[in-house]
C-alpha cells in the first residue's frame, strides 16, 4: 500500500457454518458444508432448491437496549451486518459506546465504516398484503397500489432496503463517523469495501476502519434470479452436501447463500501502540473489470481478474513465489471456474501447480456480498493459525484446471494470501494479506 | 509527490438536456423539467409528477446499441453521458483496439448508481396469484409458477446496481480501478470523489466517474411517497421543487446520469486534452444519528465541509459559490444552511448558494455529479445558476441562495455538497485550472 501501512486487527462473522468466526473457520477446517434445502420459504418449484442458510438467532442480543425499537427498520441484511460487526469490534478489542459507554475507545471521527452490499430485495410477504387491496378482476390495479395498497405499507418501507443501511445502523450503533461507503458491486462488494477502507486508512482519512459485506440471498426474488440465469446447480436438490463443486469436473452450478463478514482495519503505528493482536497487514490491492456482453459470466480468459492480481502484486512487492494461498472466488459454476483458474494460471506463472488453492463456497456456499470477506477472513486465520482445510467437493478437476486443489487439510507456514473475486456485472478485485511476525 | 486531479471531458443526460449545453441553456433559463408522470400511471399516486428524461435515443449515442439493448434505464442514459465525456476528452468508445493511445489498465470507472426497477408486471402478479389472503401467507408453488413464466434472465440481472459500470467498461474498454458505490444521494458526489483519491494516489491516470439512476417506477415513488419525501404539488409541477423557500413540501424525483473523466494533471497534459476544472478537496463523514433524519446540529455535514476544505487547502472566504444539496424537503434545507452557517460563519451571508434540483429536480444518485457540471459550468462562463421558484422566502434561511434568475459573478474556487439519506455526507472542493 501507498501511504500508511493498514493491518486487520479484528473479525467478525455469521454464516451457514457459525454464527461467529471461531465457529466458522473449525467448520471450514474440518470441510463441513453449511448447504442445506431451503427452510426460508418452500423452494418446490425452483430448479435449485439449495441455499446456505444461517441458524437461529436472537437478534437483539446485538441490540443496544436505546437502539431496540430501530429494529423495524431492518431487513435480514443489515441484522447480519450488525452481527458480524458487534464479534470484530470486540474481537479488536475496540471499545465502542454500545459496549460501554463510560470508556470508549473508538474514535468516532477517526472511524471509517466501507461495507459490500447487495441489492437488497423486498420481502414479498410484508408487500403482499399491499398487493391484494389493489387487485381488481384479479389483476394487480396500479390505481388502487396508489390509494389503499400504498397506504398499507409501512412509511419506512424504502429504508429497509436502501444498500446504504448496513454500514448506516452499524454506523449509529457504534458511533462510526468518519468515511463512509457502500459498494454495490454484486458478488466482489466484500472483496473492494475492504479495499477501499485500507486506502482511507492509508492515505490518513481515518486510522481505524469497519469494513466487509453482507447479503441475505435467502430471498425467492434473489433466487430465481439466479435460477432463470442458470448459475444456480439445478442437479443436486438431493445432495445438497455435494451441490457446490467449485474447479471440479462435474461442476454445475452454484449454491447461494446469506452471511456477513467484518474486519477491523487499523493503521500499523495505532494498533502497535494499544498492543492489539495484528492478523496481517494489507500489502496490496487491485480492482478491474471483466468485459463481456454476457453479464452474468466472465470473459472466458478472465483477464480482468488476472489484471486485478496483477496489480495487487505489484502493488505489494511481491511475486507468486512469496505466495502460499490463494483463496479463489470459485463459484461451481463451470465457466466461470475455467475462466478464473485460467486467469490465476496466467497470473501465477508456473507457480500456480504449488501454491495451494482454497476455494471455500462448496462449504459456505455462495454469500454474494459477504464472499469476499469471508474469503478474507478465512485467510486471515489460516495465516495466523498456519493451516488450510480441506477442498470439499473437488474430486476431480475440471480439465485444463492448473490450480493447486487438495482434498485434504494441511499444516504449513503461510507467509502471505491472495484473495480474489469477481461479480456478474464485470468487477473484479484482488487483496494481499501478509502475516507479520510477532504480532499475532 | 500527489497527483493533481482535473477534469476532461462532461456528459450528462437528464430531464433538462441530454447534452451539457442544452441543459445548461435550461438550468440558466430555469425551464423546469417536471410534469405529469407518463413512465407509468401514477394518477392515483400522492404524487403525480416527476422530472423524466424524454425522448432519450441511445442509438444517437452508441453505434452498437444493440450490446445495450437489455439495459436498465439507468445503463442507457449513463452510456450517452459517457459517450459525450469521452468525446469531449478525446477518449475512443466503441473502437478495438483505441487508437487514443491510453492504457486501459490505468483508465477506471466509478460509479454512483442506482439499481433497475422490478419487472412491474410480471413482479405484482406472481404475488397477486402467489398470496392467500385467508391464511396471510405466499403459495410459494404458485408465485414460483408466474414468476418463471413471466420474468426474464436479462431484465432481472438488469436491476443489479453494478450493471451501469458493466456496461461502460463494454463501450470504452476500460479495465482499470473499478467500484460502484450507492450511498443514496450522496452516491454520485463519492463516486467522484473516491475517484479523485484513486488518481492522487497513483491507482489510475483517467477515472470514467459519475452517476446513473432512476426510480422513477412504481415501487420507487411509493417508497419516497410513504416517506413523505416527494412533493405533492399535483397541480404545479414545474414550481413544486422550491428549495429554500418558506413552501417547500418535498424533492421533485427525477432521473438521468452524468459523468465527468477525471485526470491527472500528468496524463492530461501528455494528452493535450483541454482541462475544465481541477477538483482540489474531497470530504466524506456519516452522521452517525439517525436512519430516519439529518443530524439537529448537521454534524455530519459540518465535518464533511469542513474535511474537503482541510484536504483543499482553502478557507471559506476562498469559496465563491456553494452548490446545495438543496432538495427542497425542509429537513435538508434547514439542516444544510445550519452547516452552511457553521461552517463559514461570518462569511455563510457573503456566500452565495444555489440549488440545480429547482429545475431539473433529485436525481438520486447521479444527482450529485450532475450538480458537479454546473459548478463546472459556473467557472467557465462566471456566472451562477438560479434557484427557482423562491418566490416566499423561509423566514428562518436568510442566506443568499440566488433566487429566481441567474447571476454574473466571479467563481473561481466552488464547493459542490451532497447529503445522503442515512446519513452519509459527500463534499467536492473544485476551482478553475491554473497551471
């Protein structure tokens, strides 16, 4: 990085394999898959009836008591955010006034908060009530939408669903008021909100940063987009532990899923200074964009993701030999897996067939927005804790697949992680994270 | 040693204009761009009007329209503001390999943009036969039977937010620092300021930066209705946007994108491209209040202003003209002349203030960098555009908010501020170019 170096000194997440990021990453080592028939609502006549789906929880153990009656404003989304982000900021050893308002140390002007988020999609069953007073001869009659049908709806509706809320409840919760952004790149939101923050704190706009992505796709809208554009696996409703086969030969499909994943951002000298465990520090960052007229698919080369990885390299000051994980965006969808593992390839050089590769969707399946976080946080521990788990769902690689994919877990030195991601729509990202010795 | 950061190239298509000039002429002529909702029948609706953008062609734009066919109303009105920028900064579109001799993978883009609205039709009515009233619960078979009969893959994808700045990196071929970002009406103003650091910094040389949105639909005025957001000056729809003025009653919802080409000073002059306007300071803070409402004390905005001035390197007396936000509900305006008074205490009064959304109504996203070309405009022709239909002062605003005509002045230095709802504050400092 340009500037301030920027290290991560906290994480937080919930997601199908735990509501909490030790739960998550025991999960992730031990190759335990979150995919799961849909309990949300009744999938029959979808082609992909899977999702990853987070458990049970009392949402307003998350809640300042002053801050409950709010908790009508929020769709899925944000809830996750505001649970991820309560476990990093704790995890930071970072005192916030929700924690305790007589010794907080969270500087609040000083305190940026970037998140990735999805287009958050309205909850049909609170507008269907709506719909039916506006129907005549049983067709929807936009006349009456605007009298009784509007009426109907809550005045706050829109604010459930704004893009901007997570990172704005967060923001009022913990008193985070400095930069604030929301990036709504599709599937790579995580990966760039991150990238994002780091410059803020680089460039001296804040010392400390909130930053990740959530997205509740457990949703029939979000669904059957993704079924209708054939991403989703529409072969596998009865094996759900198998469904998503990231880089595998018999890949045929992704898996969608809901999570959200926070990490805490903080420049070297302050964290240093308080003494904070330091999990790495963000060495590089590159974005760029694939360009296709097929939206919903990379570019069969993949060269944005390859121009991405290249220039958070580059940025680093590192090459591929430093290198000892990749965590992929690896979706299971055939072409994009190809596409992907092409670019690393080229990226790589022939350091590609040594470096192992981790994807982690066939476990957690595929959050949206959240996915480049957990990416990132998934690193971040297997940095600190030198272990990588196990590729669960890849017994035999699609041909022409050059990455690094072993079926069991290992224990090795890891020096440094790349990270990398790309959405439908074209953007694409990459992060390098090292480890700093001593601080962990 | 930082970057200096200027802009290059202007497009903009918005309910005033579908080029820089024409709304220019408008917005100094305050010709209003609202009127009677014709994008779908909002007759019975609180509101009835809006600010549309009418008579749009891509095809004038963009030879390969057909690549774009699929786009949401914000992808195609972003692509003729591109095509113009680009045009006007000497950037090849639609041409591979360019011949304009930039390096694609130090060209970006950032985006403010707004996502596409549902599929009005098949939308309502996989829910109108999905719900069983009696029981207050969704056939999920039955919802799931319309819904796939009736929705298509491309109009679906169409309705990411994301789908704009694929579609620019299609026409231009750029690949490098990409994001798009939507922090409600602040978004576009990001957008470009986050693009600015992009430059300062040395990620990119050119940024295609602006906004594209448009919620003018169904779903989209019904959630501003509920907020009591809009104006409901049914009968006047021209003079209902009236920031400023003791009988505001709501924002006017419009549509459209604009986009400037951000540079550095460097690559532009390598270039030869004729420079606009450099932009010199950048603030960004989050309220940190409420979801619902602006800070009392606009302390978000207040540190937004005060941290783009900071990172400019200007006092307040150095501001010749302050851009609103201005929206005409009357939270924003109270709150946004408080900070103005906070901040440039004695010389808020001195500093006149206008607001573009009395003409061509709040763009949402693109809103932002829309108001960012005037400012642009303002320097280059000294002269400062009106805000309309202030005809009943508020007692309690008594800044100089330029009203009803434009005015000659000396603008060399302006600052342009957009508030979010949520909270989130953005602020551009931007001055004419001297070498």
């Amino acid at each position: 990085m340009k500037g301030r170096r920027v290290v991560i000194t906290g994480c937080g997440a919930i997601t199908p394999l735990g509501m909490n990021v030790p739960e998550t990453w025991q999960a992730l080592l031990a190759g335990r898959c979150g995919i799961d028939t849909i309990k949300a609502f009744d999938p029959a006549g979808f082609s992909c009836q899977l999702a990853g789906e987070v458990g049970p929880y009392k949402f307003r153990d998350y809640l300042p008591k002053s801050y409950r009656k709010a908790s009508k404003l929020m769709s899925r989304d944000i809830e996750l955010s505001i649970i991820a982000s309560d476990e990093a900021l704790k995890d930071a050893g970072v005192t916030t006034q929700a924690f305790d308002p007589d010794h907080i140390t969270l500087r609040p002007e000083r305190t940026a908060i970037q998140f990735g988020a999805g287009l958050i999609s309205c909850d049909l069953v609170e507008l269907a009530p709506s719909v039916a007073v506006s129907i005549t001869d049983g067709k929807f009659d936009i006349h009456k939408w605007g009298k009784a049908g509007m009426e109907n709806l809550t005045p706050i509706w829109l604010l459930k669903y704004l893009p901007n809320m997570p990172a704005c409840h967060v923001g009022i919760i913990h008193d985070i008021r400095g930069p604030s952004n929301s990036i709504t790149c599709g599937e790579v939101g995580g990966h760039l909100a991150i990238a994002e923050a780091a410059d803020i704190v680089a460039r001296g706009d804040a010392e400390m940063a909130l930053a990740g992505g959530c997205e509740a796709k457990v949703n029939p809208i979000v669904m059957i987009r993704q079924c209708l554009l054939k991403r989703s696996t529409s072969v596998s409703n009865e094996n759900p532990e198998g469904a998503c086969r990231p880089f595998a030969a018999d890949a045929a499909g992704s898996v969608f899923g809901e999570a959200a994943g926070v990490v805490v951002l903080e420049e070297f000298e302050s964290a240093q200074k308080r003494n904070a465990r330091i999990y790495a520090e963000i060495l590089g960052t590159g974005s760029s964009t694939n360009i296709n007229p097929a939206y919903e698919h990379l570019e069969p080369d993949g060269k944005g993701i390859e121009i991405a990885i290249k220039k958070a390299l580059a940025e680093a000051g590192i090459t591929p030999d430093d290198l000892d994980l990749i965590i992929p965006q690896g979706t299971g969808i055939p072409q994009d897996d190809a596409a992907e593992a092409a670019a690393i390839a080229r990226a790589m050089g022939d350091m590609v067939e040594s470096i192992p590769a981790w994807p982690i969707k066939s476990m957690v399946s595929h959050t949206g927005a959240a996915a480049g976080a957990l990416d990132v946080i998934a690193a971040l521990e297997a940095l600190s804790e030198s272990k990588i788990g196990p590729v669960r769902n890849c017994d035999i690689k699609a041909e022409g697949c050059r990455l690094n994919l072993r079926h069991q877990g290992q224990e090795r030195t890891i020096r440094s992680a790349l990270c990398c991601g790309y959405t439908f729509g074209g953007q694409t990202a990459a992060i390098v994270l090292k480890k700093l010795e001593g601080y962990a | 040693m930082k970057e200096r950061v200027v802009i290059t190239g202007m497009g903009i298509v918005c309910p005033i204009g579908h080029d820089v000039q024409t709304m220019w002429d408008n917005l100094l002529a305050g010709r209003s761009g609202a009127a009677t909702t014709t994008i779908f029948d909002a007759g019975t609706f609180p509101t009835t009007f809006g600010a549309e953008v009418k008579n749009y062609d891509l095809s004038g734009f963009v030879k390969n329209s057909t690549l774009h066919e699929h786009g949401n109303r914000g992808s195609k009105f972003v692509l003729g503001a591109t095509v113009q920028a680009c045009r006007q900064a000497g950037i090849d579109v639609e041409t591979d390999p360019p011949s304009d001799g930039i390096d694609r993978e130090r060209m970006g883009i950032y985006l403010g943009a707004g996502e596409g609205s549902v599929d009005n039709d098949v939308f309502f009515e996989a829910i109108v036969k999905g719900w069983k009233a009696q029981s207050n619960e969704m056939d999920w078979a039955k919802w799931t039977e319309v819904a796939h009969a009736g929705m298509t893959p491309y109009r679906e994808l169409e309705q990411e937010p994301n789908l704009p700045a694929g579609h620019i990196a299609l026409l231009t071929g750029a690949r490098g620092e990409t994001r798009s970002c939507l922090t409600a009406c602040a978004a576009s103003t990001q957008a470009v300021g986050e693009a600015v650091m992009m430059i300062r910094h040395g990620r990119a040389d050119i940024m295609i930066a602006g906004g594209a949105h448009s919620m003018i639909h169904p779903l989209g005025v019904t959630g501003f209705n509920r907020l009591t957001a809009l104006s409901t000056r049914n009968d006047s729809p021209q003079t209902a946007s009236r920031p400023f003025s003791a009988t505001r009653d709501g924002f006017v919802l419009g549509e459209g994108a604009a986009i400037v080409i951000l540079e550095s000073l460097d690559s532009a002059r390598r270039r030869g491209a004729a420079i606009l306007a450099e932009i010199t300071g950048f603030g960004s803070s989050n309220d940190a209040f409420r979801v619902t409402d602006m800070h009392e004390e606009a302390r978000g905005a207040v540190q937004a202003m005060q941290a783009a001035l900071k990172d400019a390197g200007v006092t307040p007396e150095q501001i010749d003209y302050i851009s609103s936000h201005g929206t005409s509900t009357t939270e924003n305006d109270s709150i946004e002349t408080l900070a103005i008074k906070k901040v440039f205490l004695e010389h808020a009064a001195k500093t006149p203030i206008s607001s573009p959304k009395s003409v061509f109504g709040h763009l949402i996203g693109a809103t932002g960098c829309a108001e960012l070309i005037t400012c642009v405009l303002a320097i280059r022709d000294q002269i400062l555009p009106p805000t309309m239909n202030l005809h009943d002062p508020d007692p309690a605003l008594d800044l100089d908010y330029v009203p009803n005509k434009p005015r000659k002045a000396s603008v060399e230095c302006v600052m342009k501020e957009s508030f979010g709802f949520g909270g989130q504050n953005n602020v551009l400092i931007l001055k004419r170019f001297e070498p």
